[in-house]
C-alpha cells in the first residue's frame, strides 16, 4: 500500500474535478470569439471567474487566470514594480519581503534587483518565522516614498507558519504601499477573504486543493494597475495575454469551490491528525524538534503542515527509507544535480545548517486518513535509525 503526506506539494485530483475536466474539454470554440461557440465558451469562462469570486469574496473582476501559483507571482511582483516605476527610473526601487518566502517570489525580486535596479528589504524573521510589524512600520515611516511593493506569502508552504497579512496591508495603507499575497498555501486551509485583506493582489493555484495543474489565479484589485509581463492580446483586463481554457478555468473552480466549502470539516480532520501525528513522532524521536509549535494551531500555523527535524541525520535519507516502505513525504531540501541543500526557510528562522537539513514536512489533503499517520509512525523508528546511523554526507 501507499500512502501519501505531500499535499503541499501537490494534491491529488478530486473526482468531481476529473468528471468536470473530462466534459469540459469537449467544450468548443474560442472564448474571444463572437460566433455561438466562442460564446458559450465565454460563458463556462466567466462562470467559473463568479464562482472563484464569491469562494474568496472578490469582485469578478478582480480574477486574472493565469497557469499557477509561480506565474501569479511573476505578474504581481514584476507588474506591481513596473507600474509603480515610470519608464526610465527607478522612483520607488524598494522592494520589501522576507527570505522565508517561496522561490516563486525570491527569484522575481532577486531578478528585478539583478536587472531593473530593485533594492531589497528582506524582513527579520523571529525563531518562529513570523515577521516584525514594528521594523516594517518603521521602514514605511521613513521610506514609505521609495517602496513600490511588500510581497509577503500568508501561509508559509514548509512550516505551515501564518503571517498577519491583513494587518501587514492595513498598515502598507497608511501609506499608500500596495501589498501582494502568495495564498497559495493559505486557500483552502484557512479562511481567506480577499475584499477584507487589504491586499492589492493575491495569488493562489489550483494543485494544492484537488485541481488540475497549470491553472491558477491572480485576484488584482479594482484599484490597483500593475503592468503585463506577457504581451500579445488584451486578454484578462489587460495583465496576462493569451487564449482561454473553459476546461481548466472550470477545474480551477471547482477546486476552489469545494475546498472553501469542506474548510471547517478538514480543518477538524487535520487538527485531530496533527495531534495523533506530533504525539506519535515525539514518543518515537523524543529529541525531534517541531518547528513553531509554540504558535497557537489553527491560527498561526495550519494544521495541515507541520515540520519536524531530527538532529543528526539527513532529512533526504529519511525520506528514500520511508519512500521505499510506501510513505511519501517531503523535506526542505532542494536537489540541484545530486547536490543537496539546506531549506533556506529553516536557515531564515535561525536554525543551523545541520538542522535546516535535517527536516522532514508532513502534509495533509483532502484524501488523508488517520492510516496516513498510523504508516507513518509504524515506519518512522526504523527508518529514524538507519538515517541517523548513516549521517549527513555534506
């Protein structure tokens, strides 16, 4: 048997969503096209614009399709710069975030500051990965002028840590600094309101919540202009050029739909999952460290997340050792050909490099089960020892 614990990296289809999917790519004609078929291909587009509109409280309008989380992020992060920059300068070459953010984020802004003369503030993260409202205050207060955006992720994809995006916007507010949201991890697995966030704009996907991958959205506001990265068409108010797919942006939806519908059933799964989980790990390894458990579950971390380190042996070699008994699950290391690296979040957070290498995420969807957990734990110990017996080979 198999059992899967990588949610956050992507979930698997939902049934509902496989049926919709099927049929709707039977759907004819181009959605910019005024005969009949270009219509009623318009018509399931624009539905499926509603109905992820009303599941996260934003206007219709406010919805930019796009492929996924990463490009969402792109067009948020270099389209906010660029409109807040006239052409020839830089009158606001600030950019603000963390380095415990996605990639999806950091290389945009390390790219704009490489080639479009961006200068980057990179919040202090505390031990438990939260950033400091009062250092961001005191650096609008004194350069709120040259700030063109603050992207900071609501839901933190290895840690499960939340960030207080809405009050981070309220205060961006005060002085006209607009703020962009990767909620790809946040959707789904707390409640998200996009028209009370504050947010100029917010990216989310379709993957980590029962949806096809290559279909995502990002919510603009009404108020706010960010420029294209694409060009080719005035597709989607203008920011992201390119034909439509009725099929996805139907799947897209109705992933959105029902996660947002079933969130306070799983949240109750998840919560009772996390406990059995944590419990269960430090009986087996009690010198396992879970990263943030100080924080208050369910509302400054997602119960669906949670990351452990077992000092003294490498969080990839646990990994293989569970993969072959049938357990998947991820850690924070990236692999560049055969060379591994600690989780920068990790690193971000304080913790040594031994320890950033040393993790291992457990995360929870809507097919987990309490099995999921109990084959978990029943192959933990085994694998545990025979990683730390084989120690870090960096």
């Amino acid at each position: 048997m198999s059992f899967y614990l990588d949610h956050a990296a992507t979930t698997p289809l939902r049934p509902s969503v496989v049926d919709l999917l099927t049929q709707s790519l039977l759907t004819q004609g181009n959605a910019s096209s005024v005969h009949s078929f270009g219509q009623k291909a318009r018509q399931v587009v624009e539905q499926a614009r509603e109905d992820i509109a009303a599941a996260v409280h934003a206007d219709r309008n406010e919805v930019i399709f796009t492929s996924g989380g990463t490009e969402s992020d792109n067009l948020a992060i270099q389209g906010l710069f660029s409109s807040r920059n006239p052409i020839g300068g830089v009158a606001r070459p600030i950019i603000v975030s963390a380095a415990t953010e996605h990639h999806a984020v950091l290389e945009p802004i390390e790219w704009l500051a490489a080639k479009k003369n961006a200068q980057v503030h990179w919040l202090k993260t505390g031990s438990d990965g939260r950033i400091n409202l009062e250092e961001l205050e005191e650096l609008l207060s004194s350069k709120a002028e040259e700030v063109a955006l603050i992207s900071l992720m609501w839901v933190n994809n290895e840690t499960g840590v939340v960030q207080d995006i809405p009050a981070v916007a309220e205060l961006a507010s005060r002085f006209n600094v607009p703020v962009h949201s990767d909620a790809v991890a946040a959707l789904g697995h707390i409640k998200v309101d996009f028209a009370t966030s504050g947010l100029a704009a917010m990216s989310i996907t379709g993957h980590k919540l029962g949806g096809p991958v290559g279909q995502g959205a990002l919510l603009v506001s009404r108020k706010t202009k960010l420029d294209p990265i694409f060009h080719g068409g005035g597709h989607e108010r203008g920011m992201r050029p390119g034909t439509l797919d009725p099929a996805g942006s139907s799947a897209l939806a109705l992933a959105v739909k029902s996660a947002v519908a079933e969130l306070d059933q799983s949240i109750q799964l998840w919560t009772d999952l996390n406990l059995r989980l944590v419990q269960g790990v430090i009986t087996a390894v009690p010198e396992v460290k879970v990263v943030a458990v100080d924080l208050e579950l369910g509302t400054a971390r997602v119960p669906n997340i949670v990351n452990f380190i077992f000092p003294g042996c490498a969080g990839d070699s646990l990994l293989f050792l569970l993969d072959a008994k049938g357990v998947a699950v991820s850690n924070g290391s990236a692999c560049t050909a055969g060379v591994t690296s600690a989780s920068h979040v990790l690193l971000a957070m304080g913790y040594s490099q031994h320890d950033s290498s040393a993790c291992v995420r457990i995360s929870l969807g809507h097919t987990s089960t309490q099995q999921d957990i109990d084959a978990f734990l029943a192959h933990l110990p085994e694998a545990h020892e025979r990683a730390k017996s084989a120690g870090f080979t960096v």
